[in-house]
C-alpha cells in the first residue's frame, strides 16, 4: 500500500518559543484516491516524572506527584472525512503555542528521571478495512530568554592533596598542583563552557584529564523529594601525560535536548553541574565538582 | 618459336641527355602560385592613382588578403605589444596598476604549485616508516556483525588469529584484531575505508561516523611505534575521505534551488543545511575521547562555512589549543601536521593558527625527553634516534606550512627560537628541509655551526648534513663561504661509520662539490667514496645511491677530457661490480657522451676509458639479451664509434677500428657500421689524394679493403653482407683495386645461393624475392664499369650471376628468375655501346679493353639471344589458363626492353616486338592508359631522324579496343 502520512514543520530547527505558531504542512502521497474519516491533528506538551528505582519505595504513597503534568494540550479536525486525491497533497496547518491555563512552557528537555517533551501528533482515520495511519513529530520548545543580563562570575580553582575532602588516606596521596579558572559558572547555554587548566606539577603521570556534565534531578513536592545526579557526558580534554605548565582549555558545548535553561518548579528541579576529573596513572580519581547555572538569553 | 638475333641499339648517350632535358622557360613572377600569398588590388586606391591624386597610395595599393586576424591586430599581437611597453622606461599608470594589481593577486592566491603537496609525502612516509612487528586494531565499531559473515572480510577472517567480543555495547560489539602483519593491517584499514563509504552510501551516516570515531582513536595508539608514521598516513586518508563526503553532503544540500557558487559565504546556505551540519558539530561535540574528537573536528574543519564566516579561524584557534592536552609528544605532533594539513586546504591564508602551532610544539618540546616516553621506549626497545626520525615527517610538513611564502623576518624569528631550545637537531633539521633553499644557504655557516653544537647522542648527524647539502644543492651559499662549508661538511661526513648512512649523505653533497668546485675537489670526493664504500663490499648495498652520484658527475662535467682525466672515476665505476646496474651505468655515461660531444675527438684518455666503458656494454650482451637492449647498445657504442675521429691519421683510425671489431664482435650494427667507416675511410683517402693513389696510399687503401673483406663473412644477416660486399666492392672499384673489387663482387655471385626464400623483418616472415631482385638490379649496374678478369673468360661475372640466377630455386610461379634476364638484357645493350654511360675515373672498363671488338659484340649478341630465348620460353609456359596475365605483363616488359635497347630496324627483332605487343593485348589484362601512352611515345619517337623506321611499327601496334 502506497500511503504514507508525513509532518512537516516550517522550521527546519523546529524549535518555538511561548506565543509563537507553530506552522507546517501535513503531506499525504498517495498513488489513488484515498479514502478516510477524517485527519486531525494534535499537540501536547508533557512533564513525566520518573522515579528512580532506589526511590520507588518511598514514592509509592505519593502516586500522584508522579502523574505526568500536562503543560500544553491542543486538537484540531484538519480535513472531514472525505477523499484526497492521488498523488502528493499538502494541508497547511498553524498552531498558536500557548501554555494550559496558569502554566508556563518550559524548555525541552530529555533527562532520566525528569522529561519534557512536546509533539504534533497526526492521525487519519479509515475505514474499517484499511489500518488507521498516524504520524508523531517532536517539536522542541525553548523558553523566553532571561531579562536580566547575565554576570560573568570567574571561577578559579586550585587542586593540590590538601584541597581533598573525602580522602581515606591522605599520606598516600601523590603530591600535585593543578591551577585554573572557568570563565563563568552562570553560562549561556548556547555558549560553550569555557576555561583553562594547567598542571603546573604532579609527581605521577596524569592518565587523563576529563569534564564530566552532571545532571541534577529533583523531583518531589511537601511529602519528600528524590535528588538524582546522572551524567550526561564525559569529554577528555587531556590524555596521556601532559606538559607541566602549559595550560590545557577548558571546552565543552552544551549538548541539545538533554541540558535546558537550570529550571526550578514546585514538583521538580533540573540543575546542573560539571566535574573535572584528573585520573592520574596509579588509578588516583581527583574529582572536583563546580554548580552550573545555565541560562537563556 | 625461332631463336631471335639481337642486336643491341646504338645509344648516343650525351645526345639523348640534351634532347631529354628539360626546356628551361622563363618563368613569370607574377604567375599564380599556390603557396603565394593572395594579393587583392584595392580597386579603390587604385581608381584614386588612375585620377593622378598626390596623396600615397603605394601603402594600399595591394594589400594581403583580409585575415580577419590579423586586421583585428593590426599587425602586433598583445603580447609583443606588452613587451614592447615593459621596455619603454616610462610605464603608463594603467598598466603599471594592472600589473600591481596583479602581483597582489599572485601573493594572495592560496597556495602554488611550489607548495610540495601532501600527496607526495603520503607515499614517502609509507615506504619509509614499515615494520616486521605485529600490529593490532582494536574496534568497536556498532551493529557491525553482519559484517563478519560478508564475502570481503572473509579472508582476513583466516589471517584474524583471535577475535575477542569483549562486550555487548548498546548495539555493537568491541573486537580486538591481534598479530596483524602490517600488510594485514593495511588491508585492514582499506576495508574500513570501503566500510565508511559504504555506510554513507546505503544512508547509515552514523554508522560511518562510528567508523570515523574509531579509525581516529587508533591514533592514540603508540604501541609498535616505528609504524606510527605510517598508521597516521593510513587513517588521515579515511578523515579525508569522510571530511569530503559529509561536505559533499552539506553541499548538494544546498544546490537546491540553483548551486552554490564557488565563494559562497553561509547566508547563502538555507537552514536545513545548515541544522545539518550544526547537528553534525553537536555529535562530533560529545565524542569523549580527546584524540577522536580533535581528528574528527579537524576532518570536518571545512563545513565550517557552512555555518559562520569567522568559524573556520575560530575553530582553527581551538583545536591548536586543544592538542596541548595530549600527553605523548608523538601523536601531539602528528595531530598538529594534520591540523597544518587541514588548514592549509581550507584556508591557507590563516597563518596564526599554523605559526601557534609551531610555537606549541617548541613549547611541549621538552616532553620528548621526558619519562613517559624514555619509559614506553624502553619497553618497546626503540633507540632514541629512531624514535628522534619517527618526529621528521610532521615536523618537516607543520615547518612547511609555516614557511610557505613566509617573510623573511618570521623565519629568522623562528631560527631564533629554534637556537633558544638548545639547537636541538630534529628541529635544525626540519628547519633545513623545510625553509627556502636560498635562505639556508645564505646562512650555510651558521648552520654548520649549530650541527656542530648539536648533542651526540640524539638525532643523527649525518642526518643534519644531508639536510644541509639537499638545501646547499639547489641554493648557493655566499662565494666566500663555499670551500669551508665543503670541507665542515665533509669533514664530519667522512667520519660517518656506516656505509649505509655514509653514502645517503656523500651522495647529497657530491651535488654541491659538483655544482662549484672543479674536478680536483669531484675527484678528492669520489676518492672518498671509494675508501668507505670498498671494504666489506659495502658498494652492493649502494647501487642506486653511487648510480645517482655518476649521474650527478655526469650533468655538471660534460666534457668528458676533464672528467676522464679525474684519477678516480674510472675506479670508481669499478665499484658497480652487479652487471645490470654496471651497465646501466655505462649506457648513461655514453648517453651524455653522444648528446654532448660536440666534436670528433681522438684524445687518448678519453678514447681508452670510453672503449672500455663501451667494452663493459658489449660484453653484457649474451644468449638471453633482448633485441631491443641489443639494438640500444649498438646505439651508443656506434654514437662513440661516429665520434672518433684521428683527422688525418688514416691508419691511426684503421687500427682504432681493427681494435674496435675485436672489442665490438657480438654487435652485428656496430660490425656493420664499422665496415661503413672503413669504406668512407678508403674514399676519404682517395678525396685526399684527388683520385690518383701514391704507392702508400694505394696500400692503405687495399688494407681496407682487406678489412671489410675478412670482416663481412662474419655477419649474420645475408642483405647485410650481400650489400656490403657489393659496396665495398664499388668503393675499391672507385680506388683503383681491381682485384680486390673482383673478389667483393665474386663473393657476392658466390653467396647469392645462401639466400633464404623467406627472410624476418620485423618479426615477420616475408619473402626475400623483392629484396633479392633489388640487390641483383643494383649489382648489374655496378658490373657495367667492372672490367673483365684478364685470366678468365669474357663477361665472367655475368655470365656467373646469371648462372647462380639460374640455379638458384626461386619460389614456386614466380617470374622472379625471367625478370632477372629481362633486366640483364638493358645492361648488355649497355655494354656493347662504344662509350659506355659511366665509368670510374682511372679505371678501364670493358669499353676500352676491348674498343667495341666485334667477336665481344658478338659475344654479348648471343648471350643476349640466350636470354631472350629463355624469356619466350617462359612465356610460352604461362600460355595455359591462370598464368594469362602474368604472360602480358612479362611480354609488355621485353617488349619495352626490346623497344628500348634493341635495334628494331632487324626485322627479326621488329617482329618479335610487334609479337611480343600483341600477346600483352591478347588477354586484355594491360593497362590501356600505359598502351596509350607508350604508342604515343614510340610516335614521338618516330619523329627523330633516326627513328623514322620506327613509324612503320607503329602501323602493326594496335590497341585493344575496349570490348
């Protein structure tokens, strides 16, 4: 059967914003004369939440915080039911991306435990013998950028043994000095992160020198909360035994879809930060974590 | 048919000559000829001269034909016109501005031919850096499983020793390939290649960029490290091969509606390309390890326009600084020659970037000593100087990059630099392969200097020297300079232990002795050379480097007195001991020797040495060699034969070629053409002596007849001796030898039965008929001036030419025996005249040794009769069914020769001719035009006074009608 139901959206990046239409054409091509009930198109945007199973316990009471929160909910009869004629048929369509009631659309965003989705959902309807056809498109959403201007807030940072929490036995530690800065903790997050890091020494070999993006997820409400840290990616940014006093850059972009503007509601957190990681080559893991907050602008 | 009487016609030769000239008309200039040019006559012009007007006219009166070329010129091209403004002092500001103009663009212009192209070095580096050692990949490549069961991994499947599937990763599977021979590995590799554009073929991008990713993290791969060069070269192909085919992508992406255009900037790209390869950054953003990330960027560095017209600099930036994060100094450098590499196509205007690179690289300099290395070194037990060489490629290629087109200023900062770190030698010799020529060598000195502070231990230092002497060969060093950079240089090069090394080196700097020293300094080297390379036999090990040191000698010292008088060089040539290549050797010596000779020599040395280099060629001819090598020799060693030359020592050269033919035997041209020379030699002589011998001479001249006449026996080939036989004949004729011209000439009747039916010519068989009537025809016209032998019989060498004609056992139907006679019957008309046509000064032909006796006419009439008899006979034979048309053609042939030669006043004869017409016609195979004209001809004949009886033949001949 030579049928096939697409959606197109005007934006080749597919992303709106709050306010904005969101417009496209559903293109049926089809070699005959198709015949169907009615072709009607919907959009949705939803929170889910997840527990994660160390948490499942506690969270069984609580079974509604977990319901998935609708944001922004539309539908839409595009064509009666009728024929559409063989061949390659365009319908446009425009949908105004407006939040549910009192709420606000927040930003797309793919995490684990906290998930913010929004697609177009088209559906034709057929007569019995033939199989219904449906199609599904995400859109992705980005919020409003921020008013306020963003401060750039330098981080320098200095690594040695003694900077070391949570060290079991400090005396067996190797001696080092790690020097550097991040440009800024509150970042842009179409910008990448920036910084720089020098070893200015360390008495064994450095392994490898890593940036690790951690995703921090709350999801709770009055009764009690579940705090998740997940990573969400490791980028190397040195390997092998560097050159001492030479200062490495500190890079890494913010991936699409799985990081969003640090986001902060009643049932949920989305926050984020960055490790670096130094693993030198008796197997010692020097982490050190910095708090990130992304913003839109 | 009745046996006929001959007689021959009498010939008035020099009366015939005159009524045969041709009529001498004035030609008229102004006639038409075809290649003239075509004159028009400007009717204009001349109506305004008619009317008597003062104004020239001559200019126009006739001008060439209108070439619409030349009118739109008027007479001077662009090009001479430029020229002809460049010499004028005062250039025009127009010009002057287009030429400015011009030369910015030159400067601009992206990168020249004189940027030595990475494509060159690929090849290098892969034959240089190879290794017997096993090799492994280790892969994960995703959802690669069916893979294993397709047809073309089939066979590494046996080589694969052991294929470990240590994980299940999400949807693929990490393999190890262990014990790989680096052809293996190649393989290997390629199989990747094919893999990723199949991938992107069929659609599975990100299975390609999966390969991508992996094939890039071999490269932080260190282990079997002599091999990393090469692994580098290998993996930046298959980088290459997926930057081009996501830009393509990207590209065609936009083409939509109409193409980009070449220079496009990225408002031009619409937004689905540009999500494309923004989604392509996103990916390559996330790869976590350092190495494939920066590869992978650096591959796709291009795309960059795409997106933003800054993003290619920018990027550029980044990644130069990223490489400071990678530990091993081996793959930091190599990461940077490839980010040089990738910049230099993109965007060669960019030098920061490849200036940040190069400081980067002093700056992490240090590491290369460092313990991580000296470690892994010591693991893999790879000595410090191979490991040093491992650095060279990109080293060469990033300074190659940053000096290109560099100015001055930057490369004497970066020499500057370079000092600052130590003179440290890999870098000085990076420096001198990769900085200009002429900036090195104006610097010679300096430089030797800092060879010599180098430390020992490290890179080698030979090494440096060739460096020096590769820059030294194509610049000059300052004049001053030159002897004290030769004798550093070679003083350290002479210390050089290994001959190996030793010659790479020596072979270099004979170059630059060769380019500005004379043949004492050449020859103070070569005796160098000599004393390295003789013990252990060292010389087998270094064929092509001494190979390439003669052909060095050879382009600087053409004159071959001077360079045969350096003591050395014939010793040296010695040392080619392996017969290809001592030969080879040889054949370019006599190669320049016959393109540069000018002039017959006769100088001893230089005869001596040649003869025994030709010598050296000749004897490598054997069973086996080739006609084609055969012939190459003979070649040159007839190049070298033709330019000896002892001027007016005649005998000199006789024994120069006696010599020669002992030396030369197994060449059949180089014996042929030495015959040749013997022969000029003979007429030479006889020129000088203005044709009258003196006793001396006479007996000089008879020895080289006595040489061609022992020597042509021992040719092969039978056309060869035949013709030479009769030459020689002709030219001891011409000097007076009769005997000797005798015996040539008796030789000749004598092998003329040895002549096979069917010769080769080039390597086909054909039949020796044509070629054997050719010989016999010009042989009887020789006998015409040869007196008769007083001892024997008269017309002794005819009648033995005829008789071998007779015995001889021609083809099968073949009229080759019957043309003979006919064409004899021309040169006995030709003898029984009373002044023959030619003769040979000072040399009595049979005209005057018998003065026309009628007993010798006679002779001569009946064995014409013979002759003619035994045509008819013939004749007579091809009467019968298929021979009709070779019986008119041979009849119409006599015929002619009866018309010719014969007198037709006989009736006998008249009536043989008419006969003889009348067959030709009777079958109606002549050629009725050649009819025509020949009874138009014997008309015209008739006319004469002498003729007249002709005209009554005339009535009997008639022409076939056209039934």
């Amino acid at each position: 059967m030579s049928v096939s139901l697409d959606l197109r959206l005007k934006r080749a990046n597919k992303v709106y914003h709050e306010g904005e239409l969101l417009s496209g054409v559903v293109v049926i091509s089809s070699r005959d004369v198709l015949q169907h009930q009615g072709i009607s198109l919907s959009m949705e945007g939803l929170v889910n939440l997840q527990l994660s199973s160390k948490s499942v316990g506690v969270f069984e009471a609580f079974y509604n915080s977990v319901k998935p929160i609708q944001l922004v909910s539309s539908n839409i009869e595009v064509v009666k039911a009728g024929k559409v004629p063989a061949g390659k048929t365009e319908i446009p369509f425009e949908f105004p991306l407006q939040a549910k009631g009192n709420r606000v659309l927040y930003e797309t965003y793919h995490g684990v435990f906290v998930n913010i989705q929004y697609t177009l959902r088209c559906d034709m309807r057929r007569s019995l013998l033939a199989k219904d056809l449906s199609k599904t498109c995400e859109f992705m959403v980005h919020s409003q950028p921020q008013k306020s201007k963003v401060q750039p807030n330098p981080v320098d940072f200095t690594i040695t043994p003694d900077t070391l929490q949570n060290v079991r036995e400090r005396t067996s530690l190797p001696k080092f000095l790690i020097r550097g800065h991040l440009d800024a903790s509150t970042c842009v997050i179409t910008q990448p992160l920036n910084g720089e890091l020098v070893v200015e020494n360390s008495e064994v070999a450095i392994k490898s020198i890593e940036l690790q993006l951690v995703r921090v997820e709350t999801c709770g409400c009055a009764e009690g909360y579940a705090r998740d840290a997940t990573e969400i990616q490791n980028i190397q940014i040195a390997e092998g035994d560097v050159c001492h006093g030479l200062s490495i850059p500190i890079y890494m972009v913010f991936p699409r879809l799985f990081t969003c503007p640090t986001l902060e509601t009643t049932n949920f957190k989305v926050e984020f930060e960055v490790n670096i990681v130094i693993v030198l080559h008796d197997d010692h893991l020097i982490t050190e974590n910095f708090p990130l907050k992304l913003v839109r602008v | 048919m009745a046996s006929v009487q001959w007689h021959s016609r009498c010939r008035k030769y020099e009366y015939e000559k005159q009524m045969r000239r041709l009529e001498a008309s004035a030609v008229d200039i102004s006639d038409y000829h075809p290649l003239k040019a075509i004159t028009v006559t400007d009717s204009k012009s001349r109506r305004s001269a008619r009317k008597g007007s003062t104004s020239s006219t001559s200019s126009s009166s006739s001008s060439v034909a209108p070439d619409p070329l030349s009118s739109l010129l008027d007479g001077t091209d662009p090009l001479s016109l430029f020229a002809a403004a460049s010499v004028i002092p005062t250039i025009p500001h127009s010009i002057s501005a287009g030429e400015l103009g011009m030369k910015r663009k030159d400067k601009e212009e992206e990168v020249g031919s004189d940027f030595e192209p990475w494509s060159c070095k690929r090849g290098e580096i892969l034959s240089r850096f190879t290794t017997t050692e096993k090799l492994s990949i280790n892969l994960f490549v995703g959802s690669d499983k069916s893979q294993a069961s397709s047809p073309s991994s089939a066979v590494s499947e046996k080589v694969r020793t052991r294929l470990e599937e240590l994980d299940d990763l999400e949807e693929g599977s990490q393999r190890e390939l262990l014990n790989l021979s680096q052809q293996d590995y190649v393989n290997r590799i390629e199989e990747l290649n094919q893999s990723l554009k199949e991938a992107w073929g069929t659609d599975q991008k990100v299975k390609a960029l999966k390969i991508v990713i992996q094939c890039s993290k071999l490269l932080s791969d260190t282990s079997v490290i002599q091999f990393y060069p090469s692994k580098f070269v290998l993996i930046t192909d298959i980088l290459d091969t997926f930057g081009g085919l996501v830009y393509d992508r990207i590209w065609s992406m936009c083409a939509e509606p109409h193409p980009l255009p070449e220079s496009f900037s990225a408002d031009d790209v619409n937004d689905t390309a540009k999500e494309t390869c923004l989604n392509w950054f996103f990916k390559i953003a996330s790869i976590r390890e350092l190495i494939s990330r920066l590869y992978v960027e650096a591959a796709l560095l291009k795309c960059n326009r795409f997106l933003t017209k800054a993003g290619i600099q920018e990027t550029l930036q980044r990644l130069t600084a990223m490489i400071r994060g990678i530990g091993d100094p081996l793959v930091a450098v190599y990461a940077r020659a490839y980010l040089c590499r990738v910049g230099m196509e993109v965007a060669p205007h960019l030098k920061d970037s490849l200036n940040k690179n190069f400081f980067d690289l002093l700056a992490s300099f240090r590491q290369i000593h460092g313990d991580s290395v000296q470690n892994q070194l010591a693991l893999q037990r790879v000595e410090i100087p191979v490991y040093l060489t491992l650095y060279s490629p990109a080293i060469h290629w990033i300074l190659q990059c940053v000096a290109y087109r560099a100015p001055e200023v930057l490369l004497t900062e970066m020499m500057e630099r370079c000092k600052k770190l130590g003179n440290n030698a890999l870098l000085l010799n990076s420096i001198m392969w990769a900085f200009r020529a002429e900036f090195v060598a104006t610097r010679a000195t300096d430089f030797i200097g800092m060879i010599k502070d180098c430390d020992e231990a490290g890179f080698p230092k030979h090494l440096l020297f060739a460096s020096l002497g590769r820059s030294l060969s194509c610049a000059d060093p300052p004049e001053s300079e030159r002897l004290s950079v030769l004798n550093e240089a070679w003083k350290v090069i002479t210390k050089v232990r290994s001959p190996r090394d030793y010659m790479s080196c020596a072979e270099i700097w004979v170059e630059f002795t060769c380019r500005h020293f004379t043949k004492r300094e050449v020859n103070t080297v070569l005796a160098d050379i000599i004393k390295h390379m003789t013990p252990d036999r060292a010389f087998e090990d270094a064929y092509p480097q001494l190979e390439s040191v003669i052909k060095k000698i050879l382009t600087y010292f053409q004159d071959f007195s001077v360079l045969f008088s350096m003591e050395k060089f014939l010793p040296f040539l010695d040392m080619f001991q392996k017969d290809s290549v001592r030969v080879e050797v040889c054949k370019c010596i006599m190669e320049v020797f016959i393109k540069h000779q000018q002039e017959p020599t006769r100088d001893p040395v230089i005869l001596n040495a040649l003869l025994h280099i030709c010598k050296t060629m000749h004897d490598s001819v054997n069973a086996l060699t080739l006609d084609d090598e055969k012939r190459a020799l003979a070649l040159l060693i007839n190049g070298f034969i033709r330019m000896v030359s002892f001027g007016r020592d005649f005998e000199q050269q006789l024994s120069f070629c006696v010599e020669a033919r002992a030396t030369f035997c197994n060449l059949e041209p180089v014996i042929v053409h030495l015959i040749h020379t013997v022969n000029q030699l003979a007429m030479e002589t006889n020129r000088v002596m203005k044709g009258s011998h003196s006793r001396k001479t006479a007996a000089f001249v008879r020895a080289c007849a006595a040489y061609s006449f022992i020597t042509i026996p021992s040719l092969t080939s039978i056309f060869s001796r035949l013709n030479l036989y009769l030459l020689s004949g002709q030219v001891t004729l011409a000097n007076q030898c009769l005997s000797q011209a005798d015996a040539f000439l008796k030789a000749a009747v004598g092998i003329l039965p040895e002549v096979p039916r069917s010769i080769s010519i080039e390597g086909k068989q054909r039949s020796s008929e044509p070629f054997l009537l050719d010989f016999i025809n010009n042989f009887l016209s020789t006998l015409l001036v040869v007196p008769d032998h007083p001892e024997q019989g008269v017309l002794y060498l005819v009648r033995g030419l005829l008789n071998m004609v007779q015995d001889y056992t021609w083809e099968d139907n073949s009229d080759a025996k019957v043309r003979v006679y006919i064409s004899a019957l021309p040169l006995l008309a030709a003898m029984s005249q009373e002044n023959y046509l030619y003769t040979i000064p000072k040399v009595d032909s049979n005209e005057t040794l018998y003065g026309g006796d009628p007993k010798f006419i006679a002779e001569l009439n009946k064995l014409c009769e013979t002759l003619i008899g035994q045509v008819l006979d013939h004749l007579k034979g091809l009467g019968r069914d298929d021979g009709v048309r070779r019986q008119g053609g041979l009849a119409f042939s006599l015929f002619g020769c009866l018309l010719a030669h014969g007198d037709v006043r006989n009736n006998k004869l008249n009536q043989l001719a008419a006969n003889l017409w009348n067959l030709s016609h009777k079958h109606g195979f002549c050629d009725a035009r050649t009819s025509v004209r020949t009874l138009e001809h014997i008309k015209l004949q008739a006319q004469q006074s002498e003729m007249t009886h002709l005209s009554d033949l005339t009535t009997r001949l008639s022409l076939q009608s056209r039934a």
